[in-house]
C-alpha cells in the first residue's frame, strides 16, 4: 500500500444555525468540526518544507468557522458541506472523513454527533 498523509482537525468550534424545528435554526448553536483527510503521494517533507507540499490547515479551518453556509436542518448538511470542501483543496485527496459534534441536543452529559466519509471522485 501507498504511503499516505493524514491531516487531522479535532474539535474545531463554529456557532451556525442549524436544526429541524425553525425556533432551533432562529439561535446560533456551537457545533464541534473533526476533520481526517487522507492525500495520496506523500512528499519528501525534509525536502519539501513548504505550504504547497501540503494542504493548508487554515483553509479547512475559515471554512468551517466563517463559511458554512446557510441554515440546516441537519448537521449530516454540515458535514457534507465540509467534506465537499475539503476534497476540493488537493489533487491528492483520496478521502475525507467529516465529524460534526452537536452538544446542545442532549441535556446533561454527551453528545449528538454524525460522522461522514467522502471519496474523491
């Protein structure tokens, strides 16, 4: 198998609005972004330490902070949008997986998240 390279974003925090009924969607709500993105052709990075040998971080990280869009009903909307995003960064892309965490579902402890995995076409 082929080296690869994973780019991994954890936790990353963005207030949307987003849920089913309309009074939900009418507040900002935090959700919580973790991206895993796999590039194929790893370079030599002793020898290609620069930006353009991989994907830049802060891409995916504006993205998820200031870009996601309209209002959703589901946080699956969100995770495809992120994933769609970040398949487009990179030739190199082979997959993304998009985790979107949301903690106000669920009172007291826990969490509602969805994960998705998105091939390059």
């Amino acid at each position: 198998m082929a080296d690869l390279q994973i780019i991994r974003i954890d936790d990353a925090k963005a207030l949307v609005r987003v849920g089913v009924p309309d009074p939900e969607r009418a507040n900002l709500q935090e959700v919580r972004i973790s991206v895993a993105m796999a590039l194929a052709d790893v370079p030599d990075f002793p020898n290609e330490d620069r930006i353009g040998a991989t994907v830049d971080y802060d891409r995916i990280l504006h993205f998820i902070r200031d870009d996601l869009g309209t209002p959703a009903h589901l946080i699956e909307t969100l995770a495809d949008r992120v994933a769609g995003h970040c398949l487009s960064l990179s030739d190199r892309a082979l997959w993304v997986e998009v985790t979107v965490k949301k903690p106000s579902v669920l009172s007291g402890d826990g969490m509602v998240a969805v994960t998705i995995r998105r091939e390059a076409p």
